[in-house]
C-alpha cells in the first residue's frame, strides 16, 4: 500500500468525524473543515492509488514504460527548443 493511500484513507476517516461532530454541535466551521478533510482525502488516495498503478504498470512491462519515457523525453526535448 501507498504512503498517500494510507495517509488518504486516513484523513478522510478523520474529516468524517469532524464532519459528524460539527453537525452534532452545530459548529459549521467545523464541518466545514471536515468536509475539506474528506476531499483532500479522497484526493490524496486517489493519487496514491495512481502511482501504484504506475509502480506496477512499471515493474510488469518495463520496457514499453522506458519506451513512454523516452518519447515523452524526446517531445519535451523537441518543444524546448523551439
């Protein structure tokens, strides 16, 4: 597992709670963060979800992804010069 789909997971359970608890008391700033917390959470998962994906992509076919990696090295090259 991904540092940033643990760390994710995490701050969206967080933002949960803090979401619960600001509508329980009645504190909208608080909910507020709480549902701040809960997208940035999702966010963060979802890009570790992402670089997994990459990370396995990678060590299952290595060299179509040296093959991407070269010839986005090669267009940025390209686009550089001009």
């Amino acid at each position: 597992m991904d540092e940033n789909q643990f760390e994710g997971t995490a701050r969206d359970i967080g933002g949960k709670f803090q979401d619960a608890l600001g509508g329980l008391t009645g504190d909208t700033a608080t909910q507020a963060e709480g549902k701040w917390n809960q997208a940035a959470g999702k966010a963060q998962k979802t890009f570790g979800d992402a670089a997994e994906e990459i990370r396995e992509t990678v060590k299952n076919t290595p060299l179509t992804a040296l093959a991407i990696v070269g010839i986005i090295g090669l267009t940025l090259g390209f686009l550089a010069r001009r």
